[in-house]
C-alpha cells in the first residue's frame, strides 16, 4: 500500500496525471472519442471542450501545437491569465472564447460563446492523478468464420478502421479491421495494428501497438 501511495505521489510531482474521467463531470455532455492524436470531447452549454491524455508531458506539449496550428484563424497567443490554477502551463487564448492549456501530460481545450474560464476551471478539477493502468491493446478472435474484436476490461469505446462490418452482427468483421483504438474510462486510448488478412485461427491475435 505505501509503495502504491509513493508511486502515486511522485508521478504528481512529475506531473503526469492517471487522465480526465469521460464520464460524471458537471455540465459535460456524452464523450465524443476522436483519435489518439486529438483525444476526446464533450458538448457543455454554449461551448464544447477537448482533453488529450498523454503517456508524457511532451506528448501534451506536442498536442497544443497541434491544437494552436488547427486554430489559426483564432491565432489564440500565449497568455498565462487565461487561467490561473496549479500546474496549469503553456496558457494561450483570450479567456472568454478561447483556452489552450496543459498541466503536465494533460492537454484541454475549451471553445464557448462567452466565457470559457469556468470550463476550463472544471475540466481542470477533474484531472485524477489515481487509477488502473494504461489500456492495453485489443486483440482479435475468431468466431463462426468472423473476426472478433475483444476489448481489454475497463474499456470506454472501441473504435476501428478498414474492415468490413458482419451486418446485424456488432463488431464482427468478415474483413479484419486494419487498426483498432480502445479508449478507457480516463480519456486513454491505445491504436494498435492488425497484420491478420484471414480467419485462419481460432486463437486470440494478439495487434501490434502503434503508439509508444
């Protein structure tokens, strides 16, 4: 128990957070799960907010540059008063319609109408430093003559790509699926790759991780 509270602590004080909760925050409307490049969303009133959940802080670093390079027609500029709340870094927006932050390997976004501080404020809050490992790969299985996708417990959403879909059958493909990325319930998510071409074996197959 004390070597799991040490652990914990430390990997606060080196700022890499367990992630953000999808689910059961205030205000914040269903998870829209996107890529392992731009994490995930969710619709608040008048406004929408983005949160990335990275391995590292420069994973977090890297994805508010991207973030700043899709948004250059806002062209948001640093600005640390946009928010102010510890650990929070890499500020930039004007703090009514626009915040871009990090604190640590979490990066958020928020877009609104008006006043875009006090999502960002709750979205903040929300960061959990406690939780279950980072999700491990999907694998693959064969059932009936179909590819099976079988997602790791504690999954949040499974999302694929190429394939080809089992009709009325979940996801079952009679063409495996090229790359699937699971998502956990703190905003974490893994792609992985399938080199598989044919249901030739009944047995799991392990897919190959894209992401370090």
């Amino acid at each position: 128990m004390l070597a799991l509270i040490l652990a914990a602590s430390l990997a606060h004080a080196d700022g890499i957070h367990a992630g953000v909760p999808v689910t059961g925050i205030k205000g914040f409307g269903a998870p829209s799960f996107q890529t392992t490049d731009t994490g995930w969303s969710a619709v608040v009133l008048d406004g929408f907010v983005q949160v990335y959940v990275g391995r590292t802080e420069a994973d977090a670093e890297a994805w508010v540059k991207r973030i700043k390079t899709r948004l250059r027609r806002e062209k948001p500029k640093a600005n640390s008063q946009a928010i102010v709340a510890a650990g929070i870094t890499d500020v930039h927006g004007n703090g009514t319609k626009l915040i871009l932050f990090r604190d640590g390997n979490v990066g958020i976004c928020v877009r609104h109408k008006t006043n875009a501080r006090p999502w960002a404020t709750k979205a903040h809050a929300a960061i959990v430093d406690e939780g279950p490992a980072w999700p491990t790969p999907a694998r693959l299985e064969v059932v009936d003559g179909a590819w099976r996708i079988l997602a790791p417990p504690g999954t949040a959403q499974v999302a694929f790509e190429g394939g080809r879909l089992v009709a009325g059958a979940g996801l079952s493909f009679s063409v495996p699926p090229t790359a699937v990325i699971v998502w956990d319930g703190l905003g974490r998510s893994v792609r992985t790759l399938s080199a598989v071409v044919a249901p030739t074996s009944e047995s799991p197959t392990d897919l190959t991780p894209s992401d370090p």
